[in-house]
C-alpha cells in the first residue's frame, strides 16, 4: 500500500491534536522540573512519550478486529495481572498497584483499562438488539467490576473509579434502556449515605471540601485552593514557563503530576488554559467522529469507550483544579507526569487511529 | 462477523454523547473564566499574601588550617541584609531607607542589574556584616519595609588579615565571565566562589552545598510558617603546607618593604613559607568589597594583588652563580679545583668588566669564588660555557618555566638564549651579553619560587613537587615541569656537593652570606645583589634618578647541609645588599625552624602593622576545631 494511501486513511488531525496536548504537557513538566523535587521529570517524560509512540503505533498496526477477537484472552491476561500485583506487587503512596519494570514503577491498572474496553467492546458487538437485556447488562457489570475490584483491594481507588464511565458510557451506547439509568441513579441515591459510611475520614474530608474549600485552608482544602489562585493569578498570558509563583514555589503539591492543569494556567495564563481545554474537546470530537464513520459496531463501542475514558479524565483532573470535582488523584491525559498513564493513552490513541483507518470495508 | 451492520441507532447515540461532552466542557469553561477573569483580582491579591521568601542558607566553606593545625581561615556569622525584589513595591523608598545605612543608590542599582536573571522571589544581598545599631535600624523599620530582612551567614574570616594573603587568596561572587565557562555551569549568579589563592584551586573542595529555607510570611514580613529546608552542608576543612610561625616571621622581616619569601621542604615539596609584599587584606573581599577599596588595590603601583613569590620577575644577580657552577662541572668545562686570578676585573670581548671588590679577590677555586661571589670567575666561566649552555642548565634546574605549584598565575621567567634574541629583537647575540648574564644580571629573570626550586634541585638533586595542599590526593596545579625527573639522572652527586661546599662555606666561612648562620644548623646559601636597571641606564641618570632605583637583595638557601629539610628564598625589593638585608630574614626563618624542629624555647612573636590579627577574631573565642579534627591529621 502506497504511502500516501495509508495517509488518507490515518486521521492526521486527531493525532496532531494529541501532539499538541502532548508538547504542552512536556513544556509543563520543564517548568515544574525547574524545581528540584521533580528535577528528573522532564526527560523521563520526554522517554515515556517516546515509549507512548511506539505503543501507540504497536496498537494502530494491529487490525482492531483481530484485538477484538482477542479481547477474552488479553481480559483473562489482565485479570491475572492485576491479581499477581495485589500478591506480589510493590507499595507506592499506599496503593500496591505498581510493577517495577527496569527500575520504572509501572501501573497495569491504568493499561488494563485499554484491554476492558476491548472486552466490553467484544461482548456487545456480538448483541443484535437494540437494548441490553437484563443478562446482558449484568454480564457487562461483571466483565468490568471483577478489575474494578482488584483495583480497589490495590488500594488504588482514583483508578478503580475510571472504569465507572468506560462502563457507563459503552453501556449507554450499547442501548441500555431508560429504567436501567433510572433504577442505577435510584440505587446510587440509595447507597449514597452507605456509600459514606464505608469511605475513609479523609475521603469524606476531600468530597466535602469541594464545595467549600475554606472548609479547611491548610488541609484538603488546600490543594484545591492554591491550584485556584494559580490559574486564577495568572492573567491573560501567564507569567511565562518557570516563573509562576504558586507553581514554583511549591504552594501547588503534585504540580507535574495532578496539578498541572493549574501550571500551564499560572505560567501561560487564560489562553494557555482555554488552549488545553480547546484541544481536548478538539481530539474528543475528533474519536466522536470516528466513531460516527466506523465500519461496524465494534468501532463504535471502542471509540466509546475511549472517548468516555479521556473525557471523564480531563474532566475530573481539570474540575479538580478548578475546584468542581472531588481531589481524586488522577492524571491529564497526554499531560500530566507519569509512565503508566502516558502508555494507556497512547494505546488508546493508537485504537481510535486503529478504528478510522479501518473505517472502508475493502 | 458481518460485513456491514446496521449502526445508526449507535451512531445516533454517540452523537448524543458529543452534545454531552460539550455540555460539560462549557462548565469547565464557565469556570475557568469565572476564576481567571471575573475573580483574577481576588485571586491575584491571595496570591500576594501567600508571601514566600526563600532565605539562601550559604554553607560555610572549609577552615584552612596551617601544617600544625592553627586555624588561619575562619569562619564567622555575619548578619546581612537581604532585599526581596518581589516584595518591593516602591524602590525609591528602598533606596532612600537604605541611604540610611549607608548603601549609595548607585551600588545598590548595580547589584539589581547583575541579579536581573535571577528570579525575583530569590533573596539579594545588599549589605553584609552589619552593626548592632545597623541591625537595631532595620529592625526597628520592618513594618515599613517588608521586602528588607536581615539574614545570619557565614562570613570568612581571614584570622591574621594579610599573612599569607596571597597563598590563600580570596573569596567573591562569581563573575558573569565565569558563569558562561563550562567548569562552573553548576554556579548560579551571586554564588560565592574562590577566586585567588588556595581558595581559588581548591574552590571545589572547601565549597559546601548552599541550602536554603522556604518561609511563608505574613504581609509584614513575620514567619508563620516554616515550609521545607534543605540545610547547608559545610565544606571540608584543609590543612596547607603553611608554617604559621615560620610565615609570621617572614612577614614581620618583610614589613613595609616590597619583597617576597618563600620556603618549602625540597624532599617532599611542602611550602612552609610564602609571603609577597605588599599584600592585601583578603578580610576586604569576604565582604562584597566597596569598588573604592578595589579601584586602590589595583591601581596602586606598589601591586598588592601580585603574588610575587609566583608572579614577579627578578633578575636573580649573583644568586645565579650557583646554577653556573652546576652548568660548568655538569658540562666538563671547569673542575671544582680550577682556579681563576681576579684582580678586581677583566676584559672580555673588548669590555673591561668589574668585580664587585676593586683590589680583586687573588686566585680563586670553585667555592671560592662562590663564598665571595667573585664576578671575575663567573665571568670567565660564562666566557667558556656560552650562552646555549647556560640556558640548557638553566631550565634544566626549572627556570623559564613554571614551578607547578597548586596556585594559578605563574609567570615563566626568561632564560635567554641565541635563538630567543634572534626571535623577539631580530639581532643576533652579542658574546659581551653572556658575560652580564653569568652573573646574573641581563636578561635572564626569575620568580622566587624558581630560583627557590633550583636551589632545592641543588640541595637534594631532585626537584619536588610544590604544594600548598597538605593532602596530596587533592592536589591541583599545572603540569609538573620536565626538568625535575631530568635533573635526577643528569646532576651528578660529586658536582652538587661541590657547589653546596661553596653555599656552605658562604654562610659558615663569613661569606657574603654569613647573616644567615644558625649555629648547629649548617645552613648553606648564596646572596645576590640585583641591579634593577642596567648599567648602561644607570649611567645616563643622575645620582638622584639613580637613588630611585636601589638594587633589589636576594637571599637563597638551604639548610642542613646534608639531608636538606628546607630552603628559603628571600627577595627585598630595593634592599641594596644580599648578605646585609635578604641574609638575616632567611637566617630568622631558619633559626625558627630549627628552634620549632629541636624544641627551644620560643618566644612570643611580635605581630606589629598590617598583620595583626583580624579584630573580629580577637573579640571571638578560639574557633573551635571542626568535628573530627580532619584538618589537624598530620
């Protein structure tokens, strides 16, 4: 196949737009490198986005229906993973959900959201209705909640809880039947107050403190509220890279990791901010429109997957700076700090390229 | 699995869920512009009241201690003044609050211009070494100015001001020349550095790692809370090669007059001894030194920022004739037995030249003529040996190249020769030259460590390396000079001796250098008396013009005679006499050593001029030996 036609079918944008995500968030975590506690940041993130390429083009050279086909086996794959990490895995920040790999700390809980998705993605393709039965949505909540809770035993709760959309949104697509959404939302209410009961003090602390951050200035409140005055103090065009104030002088935790939204928002201000929320809402429709052009329903239902996947990321990570969301400890797709989050985007990346190249029946 | 499906139901789904994207985008939205627009002003003004000062913790640098572990560079606290940039809103008020202090506007510009890369939340230092009413001052205007905060550092302390300033050098701020260079791409702007002396060598051994404190103040500038710290980390203490009380001696002698001394142990290259006059107090630099002080010191045509043990260039005069003894046996052109008539002069090449006793010192041998520094024999013997091959022995015992001592800025001397004259005037050598240059005068010059180090050559035969650094894992210095490892095949032991018989005899035989006796010491040296302008000059001037321009007194030697332990150098600049005033410094240094090395009883030194000690130091008790005493392991 000649070049230029693989090129017309590989969505050129939809990539583009992911570099450009991928270039603020290294320029990013330069600047929070410049600060020494993250002061190897930088060029490990400049390898992990290498590696993220390479995954990426891995996954996007491998016809999505063969990974479909496959989907059982890489699940079964997975489920073992994960509980061979809760017997033997190693303890970071108190999650035992890390492999060390070459002297880098992985996380298979963050890839093996890539490979639910193929399962989830196998199972309802198979279906011809147009709604999901009862078994059909039960087996589906089992296909998903067997990794949710090993990644919950992990210890890894902000990851657990990502497979919550993945789950929701395919199911939503896959036709799930308004009394099934009704009856979800009326159980949730339900287990609201049970829900509390089970969450630790300082879980309880972070929900509350989103409504109200002067809740507890110095505590969780904090995080929230020094993120807040970052992007907030940081005017039309930012303080420029490495000059940011509540960036650089540690007053925002976690900077290059789950606050790097509020980084870019300091140091290169509204326009920075509304370029980053641009061009994920940009990729976002961009794998939306993929999805409308898939060939057959297993395209759609993986586009959906990822689409959710990444949405639900950005929106909880930037709704967390911005003090909307709960401080759940999750990272920015293609921006944020860290190995195991970079290589499950990039492999989903690398699927929804997959999906529109594969788009034509030939 | 099908080739086609029907999808519209799902694609008409996921539609939805783009609505549903862009729906919870525009919250987003909706609230990055209510934080970053309609709230800016709200959260621009926390931003301020989040008040961190990163307060630099300098780490001390490591003591120098001398070879018996006395302290000679110390460290104090000083209180500094410490401007943060972010904070000042107002600069003209901070230039006159300071006026008070008396900070001129124009300096205070100037280190605002070379702190302009730094960022601005980092502390600048405006004054260092403050008085107690200094202190009480700031102190008592800190509400008005919250950006000035006064800051406990570490201040060097040069405990005897300028005894071996130059040796030790000094410290300063690293300069934007330096901070482009490659060796110091880990230096940050305003970083303290060695920039002189041992401090400037072993910079990278006695520099500790800076830490700093992240304090969050209030809107006056109190602490509320401490953030995180990194503590400084003290630089590791040195021990030098330095004799205290032998270097004491040596700038009590030396005085007011220009001059230099050095002296080191010729077996294994210690320097006990260096002292260049006039010196300097490096105690000027510890604090960022005022530009009045400096524009003084370098302008001052006395030169007190030149090491003149490594950097000044004498004409040796007769202590040369030591190194043309060497050159004759070791050539085969003379026999320590030959004898020369001096009758007070001689004729060479059509010029009657003098000797410096008029009715001539009658027949002379060898030691002899070394013991009276007969000019006639040396003459003669520069008449025989020609120029080419007093500069082969010249160099062959290290001159006309650097000594390799652990100190940067060493000249090279010259040693002339034929093809050196034919290359920098054009002229061919005229064989009347070589007849000057055998007693040390025209164009050959030497630094007093070189003449020193050939001179140690001569006392054990084999030239050692120079050092200041006690321990010699760190040392640190040029390329050693070849003529060291030459000279152990080339001298033979039965030349040396005869010539060291002569140095005996011209201290212990009431030779020219009989000052310089110790009795039991058997000391053995030779004098000089350099003219400092030719003769040819001198005699166009008048007898005044002439008075200008005394001739320099030089003294070399070692001591004992066999198994040589150390060698002294003494040069006084317009001293007019070796034997009387370059002879009896060395024959101090000498006595002193042997006194220490024997025990006898010594008595307090005198410590007059200059070279009191630091009045700080004199307030402070005895600083106290750092942990583990690494500086006082011999």
């Amino acid at each position: 196949m000649s070049v230029t036609r693989i090129l017309s079918r590989f969505d050129l944008l939809l990539f583009a737009g992911s570099m450009a995500l991928a270039f603020l968030g290294i320029l990013g975590v330069y600047s929070a490198s410049l600060q020494s506690p993250a002061s190897s940041a930088f060029s490990r993130q400049l390898i992990w986005t290498a590696l993220g390429l390479f995954i990426c083009f891995i996954v996007f050279s491998i016809d999505y229906h063969h990974l479909v086909d496959y989907a059982f086996h890489l699940y079964v794959l997975s489920i073992g993973l994960l509980v061979g990490i809760l017997l033997f895995g190693k303890t970071i920040n108190g999650s035992k959900s890390w492999l060390t790999i070459g002297g880098q700390n992985f996380q298979p809980s963050e890839v093996v959201k890539v490979i639910v998705i193929l399962a989830l993605t196998r199972y309802l393709s198979n279906l011809s209705e147009d709604y999901l039965k009862r078994q059909h949505f039960i087996a589906l909540v089992v296909i998903a909640m067997i990794p949710v809770c090993l990644v919950v035993l992990q210890g890894d709760l902000g990851t657990a809880l990502m497979y919550f959309p993945i789950l929701g949104g395919m199911m939503l697509i896959g036709g799930l039947k308004f009394r099934f959404v009704a009856a979800v939302m009326a159980l949730g209410l339900a287990m609201a107050p049970a829900g509390w009961l089970v969450l630790e003090d300082y879980q309880k602390q972070r929900i509350l403190v989103t409504f109200d951050p002067d809740l507890d200035p110095k505590g969780y409140g904090y995080q929230t509220r020094q993120s807040q005055i970052a992007i907030g103090s940081g005017g039309l065009l930012g303080t420029g890279l490495g000059n940011g104030l509540q960036s650089q002088l540690g007053f925002v935790p976690e900077i290059h990791t789950d606050f790097i939204f509020a980084l870019l928002a300091e140091e290169t201000g509204l326009l920075g901010a509304c370029l980053v929320l641009m061009l994920y809402l940009f990729v976002l429709s961009r794998m939306i429109r993929i999805g409308e052009q898939a060939r057959d329903r297993s395209g759609i239902l993986i586009i959906t997957g990822i689409a959710s996947l990444i949405f639900f990321h950005v929106v909880i990570n930037v709704g967390m700076a911005l003090g909307i969301t709960p401080a759940i400890g999750i990272p920015l797709p293609l921006l944020s700090y860290g190995g195991s989050s970079a290589l499950s985007t990039y492999a989903a990346l690398g699927l929804a390229l997959n999906v529109h190249y594969h788009r034509f029946v030939y | 699995m099908p080739i086609f499906q029907d999808n519209r139901k799902l694609v008409s789904r996921v539609r939805g869920l783009r609505t549903c994207f862009v729906l919870i985008f525009l919250v987003l939205f909706a609230k990055l512009w209510y934080i970053a627009v309609l709230k800016a002003d709200h959260y621009r003004q926390l931003a301020k009241q989040n008040q961190v000062r990163i307060i630099p913790m300098l780490a001390p640098r490591g003591l120098l201690f001398d070879r018996g572990g006395q302290v000679l560079v110390d460290n104090v606290e000083s209180s500094n003044l410490v401007l943060f940039r972010d904070k000042a809103n107002d600069l003209e008020k901070v230039f006159e609050f300071l006026r008070g202090l008396n900070v001129p506007e124009e300096y205070l510009q100037e280190r605002l211009h070379a702190a302009r890369t730094r960022p601005k939340y980092q502390a600048l230092t405006i004054k260092e070494n403050l008085s107690l009413e200094e202190i009480s001052y700031v102190l008592a205007h800190q509400n008005e100015h919250p950006e000035l905060t006064i800051v406990e550092e570490p201040r060097r302390l040069y405990r005897y001001g300028q005894l071996a300033a130059h040796a030790l050098g000094y410290i300063g701020e690293i300069s934007e020349k330096q901070l482009k260079q490659a060796d110091f791409a880990d230096y940050r702007q305003g970083d303290i550095i060695g920039k002189y002396g041992v401090e400037r060598t072993y910079d990278r051994n006695l520099a500790g790692t800076d830490g700093q404190r992240r304090l969050l103040v209030n809107s006056i500038g109190r602490t509320i809370e401490e953030l995180h710290s990194v503590d400084a980390i003290h630089g590791n203490p040195q021990t030098l090669t330095l004799d205290l009380d032998l270097q004491l001696i040596a700038e009590t002698e030396l005085g007011e007059t220009p001059g230099a001394v050095v002296a080191f142990d010729p077996v294994h290259g210690d320097v006990f001894v260096m002292s260049s006059h006039p010196a300097f107090d490096p105690n000027m630099f510890a604090t960022r030194i005022n530009r009045t002080d400096w524009a003084k010191l370098s302008s001052d045509p006395n030169h007190p920022l030149q090491n003149r043990v490594i950097q000044a260039q004498f004409s040796p005069g007769s202590t040369f004739k030591v190194i043309m003894a060497i050159a004759g046996l070791e050539s085969g052109v003379i026999d320590p037995n030959d004898t020369v008539y001096c009758r007070g002069g001689a004729n060479f090449y059509g010029h009657y030249f003098h000797c410096h006793k008029e009715q001539g010192h009658g027949t002379v041998n060898l030691s002899d003529a070394i013991r009276q520094s007969c000019n006639v024999y040396f003459y003669t013997l520069g008449q025989k040996l020609g120029i080419d091959n007093i500069e082969r022995y010249s160099k062959l015992l290290g001159l006309g190249q650097v000594s390799g001592i652990d100190l940067a800025g060493e000249a090279l001397g010259l040693v002339p020769s034929e093809a050196w004259k034919r290359k920098t005037t054009g002229q061919k050598w005229y064989a009347g030259e070589t007849i000057s240059v055998a007693i040390g005068q025209g164009a050959t010059t030497v630094t007093p460590i070189q003449l020193a180090r050939a001179i140690g050559i001569i006392a054990t035969g084999h030239g050692a390396p120079l050092h200041l650094i006690k321990d010699q894992k760190l040392f640190r210095g040029p390329a050693m000079a070849v003529a060291a490892s030459e000279s152990d095949q080339l001298l033979r032991l039965e030349n040396l001796q005869a010539v060291r018989n002569g140095m005996w005899r011209v201290v212990n035989e009431y030779g020219t250098g009989r000052s310089a006796l110790v009795q039991g010491f058997e000391v053995c040296g030779k004098t000089g008396t350099a003219q400092t302008i030719g003769n040819a000059a001198k005699a166009k001037l008048s007898k005044e013009e002439a008075a200008k321009h005394p001739d320099n007194a030089l003294f070399v030697g070692f001591a004992p005679r066999d198994n040589p332990e150390i060698v002294v150098c003494v040069i006084v600049q317009g001293g007019r006499s070796g034997g009387g005033v370059a002879a009896p410094i060395a024959g101090k240094i000498f006595q002193k050593y042997f006194d220490k090395k024997y025990g006898r009883p010594q008595g307090p030194e005198k410590i007059t001029g200059p070279l009191q000690v630091a009045s700080h130091a004199a307030e402070l008790p005895p600083s106290a030996p750092p942990q583990g005493q690494p500086g006082i392991r011999q």
